[in-house]
C-alpha cells in the first residue's frame, strides 16, 4: 500500500503498464471513426446522422470526466479503474448488438462515460512519479494512449474487413476482461488525497477553476487541439470511400497507422516540459497543426497530401495536448484527478464541437468546408499564442508562464 502522493514508486515496468493500460482503453473511444460509413449504411443513415456516434461517444466522454474522475482524489485508483473496466465491458457488449441508431448512440455514450477509465489512470501515474521526470512519464504513458488511438482505427478497419463493424465491440470487450485481470495483478493500491464527500469534492473544482489561470489556458489550448483532432478524424472515412480513393474498411483504418509521429511527439514534448520549454512547445505545436490542415486542403484528390497532412496535424496536436498535460501536474499534487476534470472536460468540448460542425459542413460543403474550419480553429489560436489576445481573461498570467505561484489557501 502506498501513501498518497508522497513516495514515488514508480519503475519503467510500471511505466510500460501504465501505457499499455492507457492505448487499450482509449481505443474504445476510436474503434467506430474509421466506420462511420459502414454504419450509416448498416442502418441506412445520412452521414451527417451516424457521424453523431463520435459526437455522442464524446458527450459521454465528457459526462464521465465530471463525475467519474475527481473521485479519483477520493477512493482508491486501483479499484475505481476495475469498476471502470468492468462497466467499459457492459457498454461495448451493447454497441455491438445495437439494433438501430438511436440504440446505439446511447449504447456508445455509455462507452464514451466507462472509457474515462484512461484519465484515471494518466494522473495515477503522475501521482507516483518523481518530480524531476514527472513530464517524460506523463508523455509515455501518452505515447502509449496515442498508440492506442492509431490501432484502434486499424483494428476496427481490419475486423470490419472480415467480418462487420459490430464485431470490433465484441472483440474490445474481451480485451476489457483481460485488461481488468492485468491490471488487478499489477497496479499499486495507492491511499486517496481527499477524505471529503463526494458533492464537496465536485465543488470543489470550481475553486481550482477559479485559482489556477494556467490551467484555465492550457485547457482552452487542449480544446483547439482536441477540436481541430476531431475535424479531421470523424470526417476522414467519408472522403476516402468515395471517388477518386473508393477505400475499403481496412485501407481507411490504415490511415491511422499515418499518425504514428504522434507518438514520439508526446514523449518528446514531456522531455521538453521537465527542461521549462513548454512555451516554444506550445507556439511550434500549434503551427504543425495549421500546417497540417493546409495540406490536407490541397490533398483532397492526392493521397500523398493527406497522409503528409494527417502526420503534421497529429503530431502538432498531441504535442500540443502532452504539454498542456506536463504543465498541469507540475500543480496541486492532491488534486491531479480533479485537475485532469477540468483540462480533459474542456479539451473534450472542444472535441464534440469540432466533430459536430465537421459533420455538418461536410454534408454542406464536402472535405473544403472541413478543412476551413480546422484552419480557422488553428489560426485562432495560433494569434492568441503570439499575440496574448486572451492574457485579460487569464489576470495578467502569459500563456506560456512556467511558474507556478503556490497557492497556500486549501481547496475546501
């Protein structure tokens, strides 16, 4: 048994557990991006219509952030990441036998509020990692977790190759029962930080909100990132089955394998936030992204383009994503879960407006009007980054501020 936050016990085979964990988890989230066209023919929808799944995965996505997270400052995490596992189960089982679309928007919200099992598990390895390293932790566990997101697409593309879109849950719900077992044998049981009830914990996270202005920034940077992220995959699918490419599942679930950059980002972003660099991170992140959107405008009909563009795009927005990650934790060691609340609530807003437009100007526009929109979400922020536009907002603290003043109030 380890006592909260203050004896760091965490060893590379930890590290490598906790990143497998992450990758197996998250890929929940992303199994169905690649088959949004299967299952706007499966049940004979509009693209607009079943490009909603991801909207309503990340709605309860979102909804889990909230309530499910912060009590990750209040009962053990080992145990609150089986219960969670368990539940991902359930919500998978549904997917798959889903008979219509509305059953499985609901079935693939549960799945989207039982996958926040993964943002339990980033601040459990945060919480046991040494100061002086916490930044290359946190990055390769999000390595790990990136990788997930690219198999997932590749996953699913492939088994839905052979067999249907509905079979990828079944197999993901086997994968949560292995997991869980795994994850049982290996994962410290670590005392919680807090001892409050639970409605004064959530209530306490508006305190956070309010105290802490770079977490308040980095969260509205995660949202761009998470946004602009969005634009792309949940429209990708739609362009690549239709003229010129005509790609079949599993050519389009290998389009994930082309953000494998990300990966390596993330881990060298975390390098980099333990060096104090995380502004220089910030401002070139967000330029990859905007880099990465005007190819893919230009790439609409050449395959080459989009597979450049969606390398520069991901490795812009998860490094954009593991610094703003980095630079949270280095703050309230007794509320890292409730931190990640508030950063991952907002970076999944982010991501449910970004997938829900993109959807919409798709149907309106075609892959132009989506990638404007991804460009302007990019610019956006990019002139807020140079130009401190939103500095006001934030009482004077720079975007890219390192420090942290320590707060001595006690968050009650």
């Amino acid at each position: 048994m380890v006592d909260g936050e203050s004896d760091p016990i965490i060893t590379n085979k930890l590290v490598w557990i906790f990143a497998i964990a992450a990758g197996v988890s998250v890929a929940n989230l992303y199994y169905i991006q690649p088959l949004l066209h299967s299952v706007s023919r499966s049940f004979a929808a509009s693209s607009a219509s079943s490009g909603l799944v991801v909207t309503f995965t990340q709605v309860g996505y979102a909804l889990g952030l909230v309530l499910i997270v912060p009590l990750g400052d209040l009962v053990r995490r080992r145990r609150l990441v089986l219960w969670m596992l368990g539940a991902c189960f359930c919500s998978l089982m549904l997917s798959g036998f889903a008979q219509s679309l509305v059953w499985l928007f609901v079935a693939i919200s549960i799945v989207g509020f039982s996958s926040v099992v993964v943002q339990v598990l980033v601040p459990y390895a945060a919480s046991i990692a040494p100061d002086a390293s916490r930044g290359k932790i946190v990055g390769m566990v999000m390595s790990g977790l990136l990788v997930g997101i690219l198999l997932a697409r590749t996953l699913s593309g492939l088994v839905a190759e052979f067999s249907s879109w509905r079979m990828i849950y079944f197999v993901a719900s086997a994968l949560m029962v292995i997991l869980a077992v795994f994850l049982y044998i290996a994962l410290p049981d670590i005392q919680p930080s807090e001892s409050r009830g639970y409605i004064s914990l959530l209530r306490s996270i508006f305190e956070i909100i309010a105290t802490d202005s770079v977490l308040r920034a980095r969260s509205l940077y995660g949202a761009a990132s998470f946004g602009m992220f969005s634009v792309l995959w949940t429209t990708l699918a739609f362009l690549l089955s239709k003229a010129p490419f005509h790609y079949s599942n599993l050519a389009i679930g290998l389009f994930g394998l082309a953000g494998a950059a990300g990966a390596g980002v993330a881990w060298l972003a975390g390098r980099l936030v333990d060096r104090s660099m995380e502004k220089t991170n910030t401002i070139v992140a967000i330029v990859f992204c905007v880099m990465g959107f005007v190819m893919l405008y230009h790439g609409r009909t050449s395959l080459w383009e989009i597979v450049v563009g969606i390398v520069v795009l991901d490795m812009g927005a998860q490094g954009l994503h593991v610094t703003n990650q980095a630079v949270i934790y280095r703050n309230r060691p007794e509320a890292r879960s409730r931190t990640t609340t508030v950063y991952m609530f907002t970076f999944f807003i982010g991501g449910t407006i970004g997938s829900a437009f993109a959807s919409e100007l798709y149907g309106a526009y075609g892959w132009s009007g989506v990638c404007v929109l991804g460009l302007g979400i990019g610019t956006i922020t990019l002139v807020c980054s140079l130009i401190g536009v939103i500095r006001p907002f934030f009482r004077g603290v720079p975007i890219g501020q390192t420090h942290f003043r320590k707060d001595t109030r006690a968050i009650r």
